[in-house]
C-alpha cells in the first residue's frame, strides 16, 4: 500500500455489490490513490464477505449480536477501523446503525438508493425504497451520498444523481437503474476525497447545509 493513498474502510452486510465496485474501478485504475485498508462485515454468511476474501482485502466479522451491548459493538468497529488506519469510511449496504466516536465525524459516508430527505430512514432500504417511489407516482428518482450521522439516512447531502422514472417500471427495473447511477456516484466522491483531503468533506456538507437551510 503506498504512503499517499486514501485508506478506505467499506462496511457492508450483504451481497456486497457498493464493494465489488470500488474494488473493479481501483484495480482497473479508474479509481486512483485509494487502498481498501479494511473490510467489516455485520454478517458473516454473505456474498460481501466472500467478495472481500476473494479480493484478499483484510476482513473483519462483527455482529452486533455477539457483542454485549450496541456501545461494545460500535467501539468494535471503531477500533477495527483504527487498526486499518483508515482515514474514510464507506457504509455500503451496511444495514445497522453504527453510533461512531466523535473521532470518525465526518469521515463516515454513505450511500442510498433515492433523492434523500426522501425515501430514506428505519427500513428504507432494497427494494422497498423504489416500490415507495413508485407507488407515490415519482417521475424521476436517483442515489444520493450523504455524511452519516447517528440516524439512518440523514446527515449532510454531498451529492446526488438523478434517473429517470419510466412508465411501467417495476421496482427491479428501477433499482437496476439506480444502481448504475450509484456505482458512478460513489467512486467520484470518493476520488474528490482522495483529491481534496477528507477535509474536503466537512466544506462540503456546510455548503450543502447552507443550500437546503
Ligand atoms: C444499495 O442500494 C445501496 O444504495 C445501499 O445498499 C445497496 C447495496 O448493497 N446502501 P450491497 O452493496 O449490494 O450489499
């Protein structure tokens, strides 16, 4: 690993297709001066972790359900981060609630499948989230990448892409849709770090503060 890199951390709990993207677009060169530095998984019999082996990334198994408590469990995580000597996280499909230090604010990023403030929070995630769209008539939906916070799917807005909603669209087609935007969106916030320093971030989330008020 070279000295200059972003040392990524990437959390996941399931199939693991936010992962299996960064780790295509840093081995084809697409995305540069950033290292996968740690792996953590919530879950231990998913695709993700298998993807993670395969990629012969450093993983780490840590279920909320072997630990005594959520602080035990959040500190886990923290501290396997720490041991990577991560410098931004990357929440990919990860699916529990992880209450960072006050060491890992604003340097916890995360991706969802809609135009958040909308279709995000408790149980806003996978398919559900483009049957909402869809049933409440959208016209356009899209991903957005946001600072995570100690709530799910809130925190300052860093960037979005927008699809289209198109007539007869089941919520299949629609996630394909958006996962193509996503697995765009992602890698370019995350080279704008690797760019401009995790820094970069907090001037960011102001701005986009400033604009939503
Ligand atoms: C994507 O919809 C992403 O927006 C959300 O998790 C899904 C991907 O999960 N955060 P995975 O990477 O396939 O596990």
């Amino acid at each position: 690993m070279s000295d200059d890199a972003l040392r990524l951390g990437v959390l996941i709990s399931g199939g693991g297709s936010t992962l299996a993207n960064l780790v295509e677009r840093i081995a084809d060169g697409r995305l540069r001066r950033v290292e996968i530095a740690q792996v953590i998984s919530s879950r231990s019999n998913v695709r993700g972790v298998e993807l993670a082996r395969a990629a012969h990334l450093p993983i780490d198994i840590l279920s909320p359900a072997a630990f005594g408590d959520a602080d035990a469990w959040a500190a886990a995580v923290a501290s396997s981060l720490d041991v990577g000597r991560v410098h931004l996280v990357a929440l990919a499909g990860f699916l529990v609630l992880w209450r960072f230090p006050p060491r890992y604010h604003n340097r916890v990023l995360n991706i969802h499948p809609a135009l958040l403030p909308a279709y995000g929070g408790t149980g806003m995630y996978g398919r559900r989230v483009h049957a909402a769209v869809l049933a409440a008539g959208e016209r356009e939906s899209g991903c957005t990448v946001h600072l995570a916070d100690h709530e799910y799917d809130h925190g300052p807005i860093i960037a979005q892409r927008r699809v289209p909603v198109v007539a007869g669209d089941t919520p299949e087609a629609l996630a394909a849709r958006v996962g193509a935007a996503e697995r765009e969106l992602y890698p370019e916030v995350i080279q704008q770090v690797a760019d401009h320093g995790v820094a970069w971030l907090a001037e960011r989330a102001a701005a986009s503060v400033d604009r939503t008020g």
